[in-house]
C-alpha cells in the first residue's frame, strides 16, 4: 500500500497540473501564455515525507508572472495559477485537480528557497475569494531559479 501511495504522487502528484479540471487558474493553449516572465524555475528533485527522493517534473518551467505562476510545459502550453494569498514573508500560488494539488511558495526575499509542495488525497478550505490546502504536504520541491 505504501508504494502505491508513492507511485501515485510520483506519477500524478509531481507532474504539472494542466488538466480540464483545473480549479485556481487557467489553461492555456502554446504561445498563449504569459510572455512577460519575472523569474523562472525548475524542480530538479522532490523530497517525499518519508525523506526519499525522487526526480521532479521533468520538461516544466515554472514562471512567475505578473498575476500567477505559469507551469510551462516544453511546447509553450500550460497552466496559470492565480489562486493566490501572501502572509508577508511569502507570496503563495495554489491549483488543483481532483484530489491533487500544487502549491508554489515564492518568498519576498529573493534570496530565501522558493518551494512546490504537492497534495495527493487533497481537501481544500475556502478563506475568503482563495481555496487553501487543507491537507498535508506529500513531497517538497526545491525550486531551482534560473533567471
């Protein structure tokens, strides 16, 4: 039962969250998305709770734009999360689908780890106009700036 569970947030959880499901953004078709990028990333590796390691969500870049974070697949294609709250020391994105969930963590200080924590089994809280985890965290992806 334990592989199962990380197979699947291997499999679904790790990977980009562009699906017609998509709650907290919008997909776009390629050469539709945002063209004006603030800093990109990529997340080479995830941590899983039990502390393994697996390979991070191979071909997507992720951008922070103005008003979201872009999941860029390599064909231009993808997914703006504009699902977004602050709680002053980090600006946080938030998309899901079905039971899956991705939260990008980007700190006010450029210099601190920006995060992707994925949601398998997820449940979510509305505060407000934005929907919340309300979940545990099943993997943290370092996110790797590359401009």
């Amino acid at each position: 039962m334990r592989y199962s569970f990380f197979a699947l947030v291997a499999v679904v959880g790790l990977s980009g969250c562009a699906s017609m499901f998509m709650n907290g953004g919008k997909l776009v078709d390629a050469g539709e998305g945002p063209t004006a990028v603030k800093r990109s990333y990529s997340a080479p590796s995830c941590k899983m709770t039990d502390g393994s390691s697996v390979a991070g969500p191979a071909d997507i870049t992720f951008q922070l734009v103005d008003g979201g974070i872009f999941e860029r697949s390599a064909d231009g294609s993808g997914a703006v999360i504009t699902n977004h709250w602050s709680d002053g020391a980090a600006d946080h994105y938030f998309g899901w689908v079905q039971s899956s969930g991705w939260e990008y963590v980007i700190p006010q200080d450029p210099n601190a780890q920006a995060s992707r924590l994925v949601y398998v089994g997820l449940s979510t809280k509305a505060e407000g106009d934005v929907t919340k985890p309300a979940t545990a965290v099943s993997a943290t992806c370092p996110l790797v700036a590359s401009r």
